[in-house]
C-alpha cells in the first residue's frame, strides 16, 4: 500500500473517531456513563467553548463541541472524503491562498460582526461558516501533510517499507 493511502487512511480514521467523540458525548452521558462523557467533555474543551446555548443537544445533553465547531469537524470529515474524487491527493498540488481566504471570511465575518453587536450570529449561520470552511479544510491540510511526510522519509535516515499490510521502518546506513 502506497504511503500516500496509508496517511489518507489513517487520518480518515483519525477525524472519524473525533468526531465520533462529538457525538458520544451526550451518549454517554444520557446512558448514565457520566464520567466517560465527563472525559470527552474536558477533552473537547481544550479546542471549543462548549457554550450551552450554542451547541447541538440529543436527549437534552450537548455535543462535545459548540455547533460551528461541529459542522466544521464532520465538514472537515465530509471534505476528507470527497478529497480523492478530485486531484487533492496529488503531492504539491496546493490551493492558492485567496480560496483560503475566501471560505475563512464568511467564518470571521459573523464572529466579528456578532462580537460588535451588528449581527446575531444564529445557528444556521455557524453552521454554514463552519461546514464551508471544513469542507474546505483537506485541500489545503492534505497536500502540507503529504509533503511533510515525504520530506521526512526522504531524508535517508530511514526506510519507510511499502510491502505488506503495515509499514516496516529500518535505519539505513
């Protein structure tokens, strides 16, 4: 298996399991296993706000996340998986920073509008800032982390195998 499906597996895994987090949260807690979505909760605060008001609720209990954090996570997730019907999974192949710009402005616009009291950011409108700039997310994380990890096993100091099912690392000399 090449490296380059290798890393998209196990990031898919990765992001998976996060957001599988988000939504265990309230799970567990409805489920009576409080301390294990006490966890989750002390988890996810590390990355959210985790306000009440502004996050989604199953069973009366929150996500783990804040809702535009939430869209923005399984957008991010949504985005991995559209990566390799387009050609995001090609090494160097870059987005240029204007599109960055354009789907993190929406996002910015409504926090900052909302800070000064122009705008009421609502829940719909964190959720579409949040999905936009997820789904986004891939084509311009996904190309940095293949470069990084090519960077990496092409400095000769070790030899990434590509034969069999996991990889074998071995020095060099």
């Amino acid at each position: 298996m090449k490296l380059t499906t290798r890393l998209y597996t196990l990031l898919i895994i990765l992001v998976l399991l996060w957001c599988v987090g988000i939504i265990a949260t309230p799970l567990l807690k409805h489920s009576g296993w409080t301390r294990s979505a006490d966890v989750l909760t002390t988890f996810f605060s590390r990355v959210c706000h985790q306000d009440e008001s502004r996050s989604f609720h199953i069973e009366g209990e929150k996500f783990g996340v804040c809702t535009r954090c939430s869209a923005l996570y399984f957008g991010f997730f949504l985005g991995l998986l559209l990566l390799p019907l387009s050609r995001g999974m090609k090494r160097k192949h870059f987005l240029p920073r204007k599109f960055f710009l354009f789907v993190i402005f929406p996002m910015i616009l409504d926090v900052l509008l909302n800070t000064l009291g122009f705008h009421s950011s609502t829940p719909m409108t964190r959720v579409i800032t949040g999905a936009l700039f997820g789904i986004a997310m891939p084509w311009f994380l996904g190309p940095i982390l293949l470069e990084a990890c090519f960077q990496l096993q092409s400095r000769n100091k070790y030899h990434i195998s590509d034969t069999g099912v996991f990889p074998h690392v071995r020095k060099t000399q």
